[in-house]
C-alpha cells in the first residue's frame, strides 16, 4: 500500500509540474507578433540583439530605388565598396576627391547608419605616385601618414570605423609582400594604426582580411601580429573577418567560435565585414538551403561572442561581384536578382527573433 501510495504521489507532483509549465508558457507573451516579424526588415531585429546589420554599396546604386529600399529596411551599416580606396579618393599626390564618398556619408547620415572607411592601407589599388623607384622607407611611410591624416581628419565626426589594414597577411600564412611590407618593412602595420589614431583618436580602427574565419595558419599568423600590437599598446580596436565562402560546404562552426573568442580575449571587437556565400550558377533547392545554414549559424555565433556588426558584401545577387571573380558561380547574396528574398534572409531573420 505504501508503494501505491508513493506512485500516487510521483505522478501527482509530474502532473503539477506539467501543469504549471504549461500556465507558465501560456502567460508568457512573444516578443514579436506575427504582423512584426512579417513587415519589419534585418536591422530593426538587429537592434534589438544589439548587432547592427550591413552592406557593401556603391555610389552609383544610389540611382536604384528598389535597392536603396532594401537597404534602408534592413540596413543600419554601410561599406563603401571602392569609393575610399586609395586610387579613387587620392589618385594625384596633391589631388583628393571625395564626390563620390561625401554622397555615400550623407546617405548614411541621413538614414542614421554607421559608414565604414574601406580601406586606408592595402597592398591593391593604389596610385602609380605612391612609390617609384628609389623611394625611401622614410619617404613612404610620411605618404601614408599625409593620406591617412587628410581622408581620416575629413572625415572626423563622420565615419568612425576604419579598415585602417586590409589583407596583410598572404595566403601561405606570412605577412604579403606588399609595396608598404617591401619598402617599409613589417612595422608598417604598426605605424599605420598610429597614423590613424593621430589623425582621429575618436574612431575604431580595424585590421581586415580573408581566409581568416577559422583557426587555420593564415588567423594564426594575424593573431601573432595583433596580439603584439595589443601588448604593445598600438591603437586597434578590432578584427574584421570578410568571409567569403564557398556554400558548397559548411565551415567549421565550432572552429569559428574559437577563433573569435581568442581575439575577443585580447579586448578586441569582432565583426563580419564582407560575408557572402557564393553557390554554382545552376543551384538548387538543396543549395539554398544550406547557403541559409551558413548564414544563420554565423549569426548565432556573432550573437554568442557579441560581435558588433554583421556585414554582408552586397544585398542582392544583381550587384554581386562573385559571377565575375569566380566563374561559374553566383547567388551568393540574401536577394535574388529580381530582390526577392531568398531562405538566407528568412534563416537571418528567425535567428534574430528567436535569439534572446
């Protein structure tokens, strides 16, 4: 009888338990009703995850209007594509044009987006004036310094995050043999970071690359230098990982997190500055599918490790540079060609509202 009445009382307490949870889950109220999550675009949900939600534009797409819809509804982060590199804002030594940047800084300020300075120092696009034959290492980092100094202090106020580096470390691991690594040597990673922190102390500075999303001998290499810059006490606030991927397979999710959180251990920022997932021109349902994977579990990560903007190398695959670069692929952004939104948008969306 005691036996029985111990059984009873199990499955009366199973019964409460259950019960109240089931009360509990019935008060609770969704964050976001169905009328929300159908109309409202990425960055309002980014907002609320505190992560904002971005894309590489240029001028010229300034002109289409569907384009400038979408991104106003899911953008509050803009990447100028080539305005601010160095061979169409300082093409001459005493020739700066900012038409084309001043156009895209005020369509950002007018629709209260943060805009990133893309890029200071690169090893491409560059003026034939920077370095002739002969040119000292004193000769070329006082060039640097001029450029970095005139663009960052124009700019003062306007654009805060800068790709102060991007892409200096090659593909084998080791530092790229640039014409900055030739002439100056590899401390011209450090004094770009102190010429840019001189001309504006207020703004972020980045250090940007590719292939560096894992652990692998090109992020370990990246690691070695900013760890040293951090000890050093140079001027840099964060890592930019562009990631551009091919959506044929799946990255190493759990390597990702690892590699993030090394940089974040140093006091750095993590941000995803050029993602797109590129797929074979034919693709297929299967392929969609898995491209959506990818971009939602790099957004469950970013929102793990807190990263602080979630950048995308385009909005829809009509302006994509992937056809052109690697042949026989495409579709590797969240909006087709004709802008409808593709499993990858609707994947981004679900991670952000049910993420908490």
């Amino acid at each position: 009888m005691g036996k029985v009445k111990g059984l009873l009382f199990v499955l009366l307490t199973l019964l409460f338990v259950t019960s109240c949870a089931t009360d509990k889950k019935a008060n609770v109220k969704e964050e976001f009703d169905s009328a929300t999550i159908a109309n409202e675009g990425l960055k309002f949900f980014g907002e609320k995850r505190g992560i904002y939600i971005g894309t590489a534009i240029t001028e010229g797409q300034l002109n289409d209007e569907k384009f400038v819809e979408i991104v106003k509804k899911n953008c509050n982060y803009i990447t100028p594509e080539n305005e601010f590199k160095w061979e169409n804002i300082h093409p001459s030594r005493k020739v700066y044009n900012f038409k084309k940047t001043d156009k895209l800084v005020a369509f950002a300020k007018e629709n209260n987006m943060k805009i990133r300075g893309h890029t200071l120092v690169w090893h491409s696009q560059n003026p034939y004036w920077i370095a002739k034959p002969g040119t000292t290492a004193e000769e070329l980092k006082e060039t640097m310094k001029v450029h970095i100094s005139n663009v960052m202090t124009y700019y003062k106020g306007q654009v805060n995050d800068w790709d102060v580096v991007n892409e200096a470390i090659a593909d084998n691991g080791e530092l790229r043999e640039s014409i900055w690594q030739l002439i100056i040597g590899d401390e011209y990673i450090e004094h770009a970071f102190k010429c840019a922190y001189e001309a504006d102390p207020n703004a972020k500075l980045y250090i940007n690359d590719y292939n560096i999303e894992d652990i692998n001998p090109k992020s370990n290499k990246l690691y070695e230098i900013v760890k040293n810059l951090v000890a050093k006490k140079v001027p840099i606030h964060g890592v930019g990982f562009q990631f551009h991927l091919d959506g044929r397979w799946e990255p190493d999710y759990v390597s990702i997190r690892a590699n993030f959180e090394r940089f974040k251990k140093l006091g750095l920022d993590i941000q995803i500055t050029e993602l797109d997932v590129r797929l074979p021109k034919n693709y297929s349902e299967v392929d969609l599918n898995r491209q959506a994977k990818i971009y939602g579990e790099l957004m469950k990560i970013m929102l793990e490790v807190k990263g602080s903007a979630f950048i995308m190398w385009g909005m829809t695959d009509k302006y994509s540079w992937v056809p052109s670069f690697f042949s026989g692929f495409g579709g590797a952004l969240i909006f087709d060609e004709q802008y409808n939104p593709k499993p990858a948008y609707m994947k981004l969306k679900e991670v952000l509202v049910k993420s908490k």
